[in-house]
C-alpha cells in the first residue's frame, strides 16, 4: 500500500507517527531505525529523516540485507571484473608510442568495470529473488547497487520511502497493509 504526500506539505515540523509497533511485521516494536531522503528543491526542507519503529527480529534482518544485495554485487562483480580484464588486457594490441603504451591496460580495466558491474547485477538480481520469500517482496523493488546511487529512495525491510517527482510526492510504500492503514489514521493531515 502506498502512501503519498506532497513534498510542499512537508516542513521542519513534519513528524511521521507510526503505529506503536514493527512496521513489518506488527509485532511489539524494539528500536528505531533510520530512513533518509534528499527531498530536491520542491520541498520546504532539503532532507527529510524518519524515524521508523521496528521489532527486533525484522531490525536484525534489515541489517543483514545487505548480504543479499551489497555484498553479492560487489564480490561477483569484483571476481567477474577480474575475470574480464586479465584477458582483454592480454589480447589488446599494445600501442607503439609512449602514449599508447598502456592501452592493453586501460581497455582492460575499463572492459573489466562494465563486465563487473553487469555481472555483478546479475548475480545480486538472482540472489535477492532468492531472498525475497525471506526478506519481504519489497526486497524486489529496491534498485540495484549499481542503479541506487543514482535513485531518490530509501528502504527498509517492510517500509520503502521514494520521491516521486512526476506528481511532487513524497511515497511512503508499506509491505503491510494494517500498518499503512493505522499510520493513514495516525497522520490524517498528510494524507489528502
Ligand atoms: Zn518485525
């Protein structure tokens, strides 16, 4: 279920209340973890930061997501890289003058960053449709790590939060609907 609100009601005052419980999971909630998000220029504050209450069990999950993102992009793409550039740079013609001594080199590693980066997408696209019965399927639409340095979001297991610059919303995407219901109500002002 998501929920929008528009990023010029959003100020230094605005304060998300959330159900009294795991966002995820709706059991007894534990801690706070942290969502962040750089709001453009459309919104009054240029970041906004929510405070999102979590059991322990889906906090210690949202720490380990990493392994199924993270870590499998950068050791499949680290070993894939390799793997591509050692024979590129063997193949290639070595250049004649001093300037295009180190071409070999140069293609090799450069074949080896895009190698890498696709196969590691690869892999890590593989990995997190594994761990998406696990995780929760909003596991599914985070980007991949290649892809969400470039991305206005931010996520957490159970909760995402985007901008949307289409309409100038801020969304709010819950995994569990009772829970978006109860923070709908908890936040009548925010939601039109
Ligand atoms: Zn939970």
């Amino acid at each position: 279920m998501i929920i929008g609100t528009p990023l010029r009601a959003l100020n230094k005052k605005t304060a998300f209340k959330f159900p009294d419980r795991c966002v995820n999971c709706g059991q007894p909630k534990a801690e706070l973890l942290g969502l962040s998000l750089d709001l453009g220029t459309q919104a009054k504050i240029p970041n906004l930061q929510i405070q999102v209450p979590m059991c322990k069990v889906c906090a210690d999950k949202e720490r380990r997501v990493a392994m199924v993102t993270l870590i499998p992009f950068l050791v499949a793409g680290l070993l894939i890289g390799i793997a591509v550039c050692v024979p590129v740079a063997l193949v290639a013609p070595e250049g004649t003058t001093i300037q295009t001594q180190a071409f070999p080199l140069v293609l090799g590693a450069f074949a080896g960053l895009i190698g890498g980066t696709l196969g590691g997408s690869l892999v890590e696209f593989v990995v997190k449709m594994l761990a998406a019965p696990f995780y929760g399927k909003l596991l599914l639409q985070r980007p991949l790590t290649a892809v969400s340095l470039f991305s206005a979001r931010d996520d957490l297991i159970g909760l995402s939060a985007r901008l949307s610059s289409a309409d100038q919303t801020l969304q709010l995407i819950f995994e569990n609907d009772e829970i978006a219901r109860e923070f709908a109500q908890l936040n009548p002002q925010e939601t039109p």
